[in-house]
C-alpha cells in the first residue's frame, strides 16, 4: 500500500524533475517504508516485486493489440476480444472481484489475465489509473472501471448515443476521464461515472490523434503538428509544456508527427522517418541528461522508431527490426534492461525478442512479441506485469 501512494506521488508531481542525489534520498525513504510495511528488508521485497527483464505470460492466446493502464494491462486476441490483469480496485479489469493478488489485501488485483465480457469486437484499447476504455471495430467506444476506487464500475459499458462513432480514443491516467477523436477530427471528453454524456474540447482543430497524460494533454492535428494544453490549471507543469494554458498551444518547430504520446511530465512524438521527439523534463527526454528540461521537441538518441509509446515517467519505442528500447525513469523495472536503474537515453531490452507491438504504462511495459506472445516487465506490486505477485524474478 505505501509503495503505491509513493511511487504515484513522487514520479506524477516531481520525481522527474528534482536533482539525483534528492531522488536517491527518496527512493530510500520508499524502500524503508516497504520494509516497514512488509517486515523485511527493501532490498528484498524489491527482489520480490520488479521484474527487470521481458517475462512470459501463459495462459493466454495469441495477441496482436495492446493496451497499458497505470496499474493495469490489457490486450487484444485478433477476433478482437480483450483480456487484461493487474490493478482491480475500480473494476478496471472489467471484474468485480475484490480479492488480492498480492498479500495486501487494500488493492484488489489479479495476476492472472482475465477474459472481458460484455463487449463487440474490439479494435483498440487504452488504460489509466481507474479506468479502461475500448474503441469496438464499428466506432462505439466501451469503457469500464470507474473515477475512483470508491465505486466500481466493472461492467463494460457503451459511450456517448449509439450514433457516437470514433477514429481514435485515448484514457486519462489521473482519474476516469478519457476522449475519443471522430471522423470529422472533432474531440469529445467524457467521465467514467457518466459515459453516455459527451463534451466537445479544443473547437477549432481538426485532431487525428489525441494522448491525456495526469493533468495536460496533447493532441496531432489533420497536418501532423502537435498541440498540447492543461486540463487544469497547474502552472508548474504547464512550464513543460509550452506555457501555462487550459487552451492548445503549438509546440515549437513545426514538424509533422505521425504520432504522439503523454506522461506524467513529458510528451514523446514520432516522425515518418522514425525520428522521436520529447520535450517536458527528466531522463525520459533521451537526450543522455537526466535532468533535462525543455519546452521545445529535442531528438531522442538513439534507432529509428516505427511506434512510440510514453508511459508515466518512461518511454519506449519499436525499432525497425523489432527490437525494443526503452528510457526514463525505471524504479520498478519498467526499461526492460535487467535492472532498476534509470537511463537518460535509450537503452535495449533485454532478450532476443522481435516486437510487434509494445506499450509504456505507470511502472510496468508490455509487449507483444512477432508469434503473438505476451510478455511483461516491471513494477509487479499489482499483477500488472502478469507473474504471481511475490515471486522473485529470476533471469532467463
């Protein structure tokens, strides 16, 4: 329990940004707080609980299509049904069980993917803290989990009328909010609590891509050019992200992305060319320095990326011969390069693994791999890696 409100408060609101010999005092302090918590050293329970290095699920059936949340996973068998593992305590897994995975029982999860029912076929899937949302292959978003732990929603329910169709959909990571994008490029929100009422946001563009991070958003309009705004006001975090405002602002350079993903405090975009770009702060910039900061896109060293994904305080992205790099911050594991130290460029995951799809969640990145295998790596505390909760990693 204390490691989950730790690592949320600390990579959400600063961890990014403050100096390393700060981080590190901090990240002692969480160690003796789970030692305290669980009657053991930190060491150990960090053993027990990081999974540094791509593990195997089993169990399940082949994947083509994936889905992180912020303490959750899911994905997508090519007949489009999902299944998803993890966080459990708004009924984001689309369950309404209550047990514990773990031995806290404060935080239902299961360790074990579970099939969702409820649902049409699936073309798509997204996560946050609460809440995972689906776009079905006729354009009806579906969403399950709630705005807080406080009142499941576990049943998958449809969004907007039934005349509400999507190209695009993305989940907030803070709270239950979540948006879609329809043909016409027009952006409508909704609530958890309330999916059947839309609102309309940024009037004006005309968006093919939309990403919510904590507390900002991004979006790429018909063009490619990137936006980015506040979706409340928080000064602090604005600075990261092209000023201050509630409203769009044009992020500096005038490139054309052909996609673009959020994180806590930074944004990741990619080029046709493969090019990615970042800008925020923190060691998931992939400019080799840790404490960078800039509101402008500067290029991440490193391949040539054909996909892109930014998770909480990390990013990762798929070379063109399927190799996996992963950056940022790694305090669970979440990089994939066998340990829990963080990198300010990216580095390979570990293994000889060929992916054709990967995705960057809170602590915790999945991929699936060119057989349409599913494999895991990271943070573990909730089961979102897919292992038993508890068991020590052991490298291949």
């Amino acid at each position: 329990m204390y490691l989950i409100y730790a690592q949320l408060l600390i990579s959400r609101l600063f961890f990014q940004s403050i100096a390393p010999a700060i981080r590190a005092t901090l990240l002692a302090l969480m160690a003796g707080l789970v030692a305290a918590a669980c009657g053991g050293g930190g060491e150990v329970v960090r053993a027990a609980y990081d999974v540094p290095a791509p593990a195997r699920l089993t169990g399940v059936p082949d994947f083509d299509r994936i889905g992180q949340g912020d303490g959750h996973s899911c994905m997508l068998t090519p007949a489009g049904q999902a299944w998803c593992w993890g966080l459990n305590d708004a009924g984001q897994l689309a369950s309404a069980s209550r047990a514990a995975c773990g031995d806290d029982e404060m935080f239902p999860c299961s360790s074990v993917p579970l099939p969702v029912g409820g649902t049409p076929a699936l073309a798509s899937i997204d996560g946050g803290r609460f809440t995972t949302c689906a776009l079905a292959v006729d354009g009806r978003a579906w969403c399950w989990g709630g705005v807080n732990d406080l009142a499941p929603q576990p049943v998958p329910r449809p969004v907007g009328a039934s005349t509400d169709r999507f190209v695009q959909i993305d989940v907030g990571t803070f709270g239950g909010d979540a948006c879609g994008v329809k043909a016409d490029g027009s952006a409508w929100c909704w609530s958890a609590g309330s999916p059947s009422t839309l609102h309309q946001i940024v009037p004006g563009l005309a968006l093919k891509q939309i990403a919510l991070g904590d507390l900002h958003a991004c979006a790429l309009d018909v063009a490619g050019r990137a936006w980015c705004w506040l979706t409340v006001s928080y000064p602090v975090l604005g600075s990261a992200f092209s000023g201050s405002s509630t409203s769009p602002v044009a992020v500096g350079g005038d490139r054309a992305f052909e996609g673009i993903g959020v994180g806590a405090m930074h944004a990741c975009a990619r080029e046709a060319d493969g090019t990615a770009w970042c800008w925020g702060s923190g060691s998931v910039l992939g400019v080799g320095d840790p404490n960078a900061f800039s509101v402008a896109p500067q290029p991440v060293s490193g391949p040539k990326f054909v996909q892109l994904s930014s998770g909480t305080s990390h990013a990762c992205g798929v070379a063109a011969d399927g190799g996996a790099w992963c950056w940022g911050e790694n305090l669970g594991g979440q990089l994939g390069d066998g340990t829990t130290v963080a990198r300010a460029a990216p580095v390979r995951v570990s293994g000889a693994l060929v992916f054709r799809a990967l995705d960057a969640g809170g602590a915790a990145t999945c991929g699936i791999a060119s057989d349409a295998s599913a494999w895991c790596w990271g943070w573990n505390y909730s089961g979102a890696v897919g292992q038993p909760v508890g068991a020590r990693w052991v490298p291949a």
